[in-house]
C-alpha cells in the first residue's frame, strides 16, 4: 500500500529485519543510556520560514482539556488521578496520575505500530514544530461517520489553497471535535471494535509521503484510522515511515487551512509508544 | 515578603476568606463541567512582539528526556511505566503511566500552594507563551549550592542585557541541568530535608511581580526555592499571586539571555497541581 520506495526505506525494523532492527533500537538505547537524565537534543532547525516571514499575531490551543472522563480508544476509563498532598495537613496539593500513553490529544509514535522504529523521546524539534495545513471533510463525515481523507481530498485542498508545504503537520478536520464530551457519541460506538469515526485513508497518507514529505498527519478523531478499520493501515503503513500522528485535535475550526506553524509537545517519557501532548498553532 | 499590594489581591483564595475561594473555585468547576471534554478555551493574544519582529531562525528544546530515574524532590522514584500491549501477541507497543505531577521538567501552578488559586488545567497560551529572560548565577551557584537569584542579579541582568519585558518568563540559569543524570547530585542530598541547590529569593520574585509582571519564572533545579529552604517562601508567596513556575528546565545555556519566545506546554489534565511539560524557546 505504501510506495514501494517509502516501504523499502521504512520497513527496516520490521520483523523479518530483527538484528537489524535490534541493533538500531539498541543503539538507540545506547544514546539514552549515555545522557540518561539528560536534556533531549537541543535541536536549532530552521523554522519554517512562512509562519514567521511576518509577525505572528494569533494563537491557538489546540489541545483538549485531559479530563478523567475523556474518551478511550477501548472504552473504559484511561485516566485516574489520587491526591497524594493536601493542604490540610501537608499545607500543599498535588496529586499522583495513572494513565495510558494514548489518551487526550496525543501523539503516536512510529514505534506504536512499527518494532524498533522511533519512540517518544526520540522525536525532536525538528519533527515537532511544522506548518499545519487542514484538510475539511466535515461534509462528508456528516453523511458517512467513517468517512477518509482520500487523495482527492488532498488535490482539492491544493487547487483551492495551495501546495501543501514539504515536512508540514497534515491534520484532518471532520468536525468529531465538537463530540469529545460524550464518549459514546466521540467514538461512535462504545469502544472498539465497535467504533465509527473518520480518519485518514492509507492511500491518502500514500500519496502524502510519496509527494509532500509530512513530518506527520493529524486528526480531531480517536484514531487516524477510521473507526469502522479491521486493519489499521495507517497505524501500520503510515507510522512506519518514520513519521507521528497526532489524535483527538482541538480547535481546528479555528486556524487557517494553510499558513499557520504548529508545535505539537508531547511528555518525552522514556520509551514511550505515545504520549499526551500540548499542540498549538501560531500565525 | 510580598508588595503588599501585591498580596492584598494575590492572597484572596486563602483560608482565611473561604467563602470567596470556594465561589471561585465552585466557578471554574462551573466552566469545566460546562465544558467537560472540552477544548481549552482557544485563545488569541498577540504574540509577545520581540520574538516575531523577525524570522526566527533557531529553536532549543528546553524540556529533560522524562526517564524512570528522573530525581524526584522526596526521594524514591516518582515515575513507572508498565507494558500493557506488545507486538507479541497484541501487534502494537503501548504502555500505562503512573507518575506525581512535579516530576521531569514541570510546571507547579498556582493552586499548588494557594487552595483556590489556578490549577493546571486553567492555564492559557496568555500564560504559557512568553517572552524568557534567563538569569545566570553560575558563578555563584559554584560557591554556594544553595544560592539565589537575588534582586540584585536581576539589577545587574538588566544593566547588562536591558529591561526585563513585561509579561516575560524569568529563568534562573544556576549551571544544574548538566547534574539531572544523578539524582543525588541534581538534588544535592538524598530527598526533602535533604537538599542543596540554588533557586530564587522571595525578595527577587516580588521584585519582579511588581515592577515587571512576569507571567511566571523557571529554575534548572528541582525546586522554585533553594534547596535549604525550610519556609517555601517563593511556592508560598509567588505562586499566590496567581503565577506559575516551571521547574528542572534544560539547556537554559544554548538560548541568549534576552530575546528568545518561550512556550511552555504542560499537559492539561483536570485540576492539576501541576504536570510535566514541553518547553522550547525561539528566536
């Protein structure tokens, strides 16, 4: 499903490429080992020069409140907080969290789905402060709630708005965000496999890769699939190119389809497969 | 310690006026359940206008690598992970968390020490991006692990360096992020009461709340105040007046002085006395 050269290039850590993939994951293990503790990569990279050709004037939050109740993948509960200090006696709050990696608006990592691949301490400013395009199927979603960003969604944003800039965030807006109070109504269903929601199709994050160069896809949904997917071909496909997806977006409604620069901050704990994550757009 | 006009406003949610703080507090908790899963509110304030007068060009990750031995402030580990799928037999790699909120490079809110003031979750991008200035007491820091950055380190910084902007991010640069590798080293002593590491004064942050109106301040150590501290005079007294800080930033050294654009990105779960961040500069 991938192009071929993308999946020659991507699929290294793959099962069948175990010393391979071993060696890299150990190698990669051998750096954390190194600066264990140690500040993450102080990374300088160009910003993207269009978001700040000109003075920024706005900003937006787009990440959801990570209240207890926020829809899960699975269904059940993924979020528990304890007090662990009160002020009554201790004299100071604060509270102790319980959480799976892949709640709130969160980010996937290319290991979440690819052996070996990069995890979230490995992702760098480099990958993480992009320009964001978004990409509008609300119309569709409306009439079918597994809709897909399809290759033709991608050429129709580009006729009306422009080429979508190399190593850019694509985000997918299909109004799912609005839902997110309601876990039910979020996922479409009460957790997987009975889910329906729109996502990216493969072949849609295909021609991504092939032809822009992203540094990752968004959604405002639970999951870059479709909700309604058996096979997870963007979980699979896409992630292993090396490259994150971004689920359960906020706000997109409210950046414009092109031209803002977006910083996508997940907790870089160590090994994870994912993490929570602040995302904001400037423009 | 604080300007009394300062404390007269800041102090409003103290125990002492109980009522008035738990109306507060009962309306935020209005908001939230309004709002419950959410969005943050997506806010739009103009940019600090010193970091986008021109392009920016370089960007440093401001944010510790979040590993298992993080030193904590008491002691023991304060960070787990468990593996709750792998790719044998489940195809995908995710794990759970279980981690305190004042872990890694954090936030401490203003609610942390003052019942009724802001929790995490009430933070904005008018909070969290931000012009840095960092102070460096390097020098000092070798002679005395407990010292602080005192009023006269700010005189001094703005002497040298220019006016402390309003609204900025004032970070102490104490020479302690190339310690966090150990955790007795970083902390200077096995855990609380057992600590030695430089940090601000109280005298120095109501310095700044009354002349420079800082969104909040930041400290490359494990704590706000230094680690002989037995009062917590700036958890106490800055954070009261409605402020954060961020605590056990990265690499404070590779970003100028004056001049660089601050984001800070806590993860905003439901009424968090604090939560681990991402924090980059740019400029």
């Amino acid at each position: 499903m991938c192009a071929p050269a993308v999946a020659a290039g991507s699929r290294r850590h793959h099962a069948d490429d175990g010393i391979h993939s071993l060696s890299r994951r150990a190698f990669l293990k051998t750096g954390i080992t190194l600066t264990a503790g140690a500040a993450l990569a102080a990374t300088s990279p160009a910003l993207p020069a269009a978001a700040f050709t000109k003075k920024a004037r706005r900003t937006v939050d787009l990440t959801h409140r990570l209240v207890k109740a926020f829809p899960s993948f699975f269904g059940p509960q993924g979020v528990f907080d304890e007090v662990i200090t009160d002020f009554d006696p201790d004299g100071f709050f604060s509270k102790r969290w319980t959480l799976v990696e892949h709640i709130g608006t969160h980010v996937d990592t290319p290991g979440h789905f690819d052996q070996g691949n990069r995890l979230v301490d490995d992702l760098t400013l480099s990958d993480l402060l992009a320009p964001i395009v978004v990409i509008d199927i609300k119309a569709k979603a409306v009439e079918d709630p597994n809709a897909m960003v399809e290759p033709a969604d991608l050429v129709a944003f580009e006729r009306r708005h422009g080429r979508i800039p190399e190593r850019a965030l694509v985000c997918m807006n299909s109004g799912w965000a609005d839902k997110v109070g309601d876990g039910d109504t979020f996922r479409g269903g009460a957790g997987f496999p009975d889910l329906n929601f729109p996502g990216f199709s493969i072949d849609a994050t295909d021609w991504l890769v092939a032809r822009r160069d992203p540094v990752g896809i968004g959604v405002d949904t639970i999951s870059l699939d479709p909700g309604n997917s058996a096979t997870f071909d963007v979980h699979f496909g896409f992630l292993a190119t090396g490259r994150y997806g971004v689920e359960s977006l906020a706000n997109l409604d409210q950046i414009p389809p092109r031209g803002a620069l977006g910083f996508v901050g997940p907790v870089p704990w160590e090994d994870g497969s994912g993490a929570p994550c602040r995302a904001i757009a400037a423009w």
